[in-house]
C-alpha cells in the first residue's frame, strides 16, 4: 500500500470536458494512473492520479483549472473474490475510513 497525491478537478458538466483536460496533460506528457469521475448537482468531478502529479498541478493551474489535491492510498489486489472484503476489513480495523474506491481488474 503507497500513498500518493490525488487531484480533484472540477469541470463544467457537458461534452467535451473531459477530453479537453486530458489532452492538457497530454500535452504536457503527464499520464493518467487513475481516474474516477463523478457529478453533483454543479459540476463534475474528475479524481485523478497522475505521473508526474507536480506537472499535472502546475498545468492545471496555468491553465486556469480550479482543483484540489488530498493524499490518497494505492494498493494492487488479487482479482478474485473477497480479496476487497479483506482490504477494507483490515483499514476498518485500522480506523481507517474508506470514502470511495475506484479501480480496475486486469
């Protein structure tokens, strides 16, 4: 388990958003590590892991993006079943709260 820096970018909720912020970091060779994305009666919000997260932040800036950033946790399980169930029992135990996850099996 590794902590890291996620970033929490605020965009306007219609077409097109989305793929303008990626090609920001594109352009400024950043790459996109993790994603989760989710709306609210304003906005969307795009949480993102990026490499280099420095340079993330400082386009994203620069380029008038209104963000946060907020350690988060990174972990790898097995994809198989109850391996989330023993995760997350453990950060239980831990006092840990888990407030959303986001992932991918492969």
């Amino acid at each position: 388990m590794n902590e890291t820096t996620q970033i929490c970018v605020g965009l306007d909720n219609k077409p097109g958003e989305l793929a303008r912020l990626c090609r920001v970091l594109r352009d400024a060779a950043v790459n996109i590590e993790a994603l989760c994305v989710t709306d609210d009666a304003d906005c969307v919000w795009v949480n993102i892991v990026t490499n280099p997260a420095d340079v993330a932040e400082r386009v994203l800036s620069e380029g008038g993006y209104r963000f946060f950033t907020e350690k988060v946790l990174v972990l790898k399980i097995a994809n198989q079943p109850g391996e989330l169930e023993g995760v997350a029992a453990k950060l239980a135990e831990a006092k840990v709260n888990i407030n959303y996850v986001y992932g991918a099996g492969v």
